[in-house]
C-alpha cells in the first residue's frame, strides 16, 4: 500500500492548532500524524487523496487567523523504527502501572504491564491523548475473561493491554493493511495470545461479536457513521469506550448513542480531547 506524506506548516504553531488540524485532517483520510518543528507531518493512502478535500479542509479550518501551507510526496519505504527512534517514540509511563516503550529503549522503569511497541507506520504509541484516555480506561476497568474488540485498532496497543489484564478473547480491526502487519508484531513482541486481527472497516462486524467490552479510538466522523454497527456486536451490559474527538463533540456523540439505545456512564478529558464511556 502506498502513502503520501504531507507536510503541513502552520503560523501560529501552538499545539491546539496542530491538535485540530489532525483531527479535521483524519476527517479528511489521514491516518498518522507526527509533531515538527513548523506543524506536523500526516500520511494518508495515496488511493483515498483527495485533492479538493484537502484544500476544502484547509480553507474552511475552524480556528480563526491561523495560516497553513503545505507540500506532499510519495511517502518512501523506510524502517519507521529508525525513524521513532532517532526523532518522536520515548518511553511512556503511566504511573506505576503501566509503562510503554520500544525494544531500542533501555532501563525503562519496572511497572505492572510492560508493553513493547514497535510502531512502522502506524502511529499508536500511546502519546496521544486519545490513547492515554483509553489506556485509563482500560486499567479502571475489571476486563478479565470479558471478550473484546479493538476497533481503528493501529499498534494495537490497546488490545494489548486488555488482554494483560485478561480480556479474552480479543479481536482487532484496522482498514490499514500496515496497522495489521504492525499489530501482528507487536502482539508476537508481547507474547501474548487469544488476540485475532483482521483487515477491513464496521461492515466487516457483520460476523463478529457479540463482545462485552468494545473500544474505539478513531475520529468523530467515523464513530458517528459506524456507532450503530458497534452496537449491534453488543448484548445487554455491554461496554463502549470512545475517543478520538474532542469534548465540545460530546453532545453528538451522546445523542447518537442514545438513539442506538445506550447508556452514558462517564466521560474523561485530557487538553480537550475527551473518551466517554457507555453501556448497553
């Protein structure tokens, strides 16, 4: 599968510019996103760029007095762990529970669920909020023997912890080929087992399920298009933590899932991004 690689130059360069640019971009078909200098770089699937999409998106940008610039090229083959390694993945730790990193990171410090990621192209690394909202989820949560589903599942660093935590079995979806082939090395860098992964979008739930625990951490747009097929994967008492969108999207994303007959438990919010959790 072949990428572009878009680099997006901002003025003001703050990081709610740059934050709701990858959030209206991932509206727009990208997939990853990593912080420079200037703004941020992006990649999108060179079959689904769409030229008048990107420019739409750019020139209707909700932040007022905010300049973008940018430029593509074909993104080349190249080892995305070099990459992380010599310029963004350092080692994340989330208390003493839990504590997240690549096999290029020593003396990393001792916690309950040591997770190695080894991100290539896909970006799921646990620094973005989203992921840090729904990794808290996970760890609040009594998974064991629950079966679950990691949807828009990228590293699968999520699937991951919730199988640690005794979740089985777990299932995870991604429609990107590399996120698949990523997911599949980082499960096998974990050793652990009972996690199945599958190419393909919501219509490929058709077979699947029903599931006690579904997360998905994808974007506003998606999780509104695809909440009903969530929905019909799950059995009464059923949990579904979502992320990828901010707080002020809550109220749609609420009205959605009561119309699909859940129930809103709670939300959490980390610099205006925001996971809420309901149940059926």
């Amino acid at each position: 599968m072949k990428y572009l690689e878009f680099t997006f130059r901002t003025s003001p360069c703050t990081e709610t510019v740059n934050d709701v640019l990858a959030a209206v971009l991932g509206d727009a078909g990208f997939e990853s996103f990593v912080e420079q200098e200037d703004g941020i770089a992006a990649y999108i699937q060179k079959d689904l760029y769409d030229e008048t999409a990107v420019k739409t998106t750019i020139e209707e940008f909700p932040l007022p007095d905010t300049k973008i610039e940018y430029t593509f090229v074909e993104a080349e083959d190249k080892d995305w762990n070099e990459e992380w390694e010599k310029n963004f993945f350092q080692p994340i730790i989330i208390g003493d529970r839990c504590v997240i990193h690549s096999t290029f990171h020593h003396d990393v410090p001792k916690s309950e669920y040591d997770i190695v990621i080894n991100p290539q192209m896909a970006f799921g690394t646990g620094h973005h909020e989203t992921t840090s909202l729904i990794i808290a989820e996970l760890l609040d949560s009594d998974l064991k023997g629950k079966s679950l589903l990691d949807m828009g599942c990228g590293t699968s660093i999520l699937a991951i912890l919730a199988r640690m935590r005794g979740a089985e079995p777990c299932t995870a979806i991604d429609i990107d080929e590399w996120c698949v082939r990523n997911s599949l090395e980082n499960i096998e860098l974990n050793h652990v087992d009972n996690i199945s992964v599958f190419q393909g979008d919501a219509s490929s739930l058709e077979d699947k399920g029903p599931f006690d625990v579904i997360i998905a951490n994808i974007n506003r747009n998606i999780l509104l298009n695809d909440m009903e097929q969530y929905v019909r994967c799950m059995h009464p008492d059923s949990e579904l933590y979502m992320s990828g969108f901010y707080v002020d999207d809550i109220p749609l994303i609420q009205a959605e899932a009561e119309r699909n007959g859940l129930h809103f438990v709670h939300h959490k919010e980390k610099n205006r991004w925001a996971a809420v959790k309901f149940k059926l």
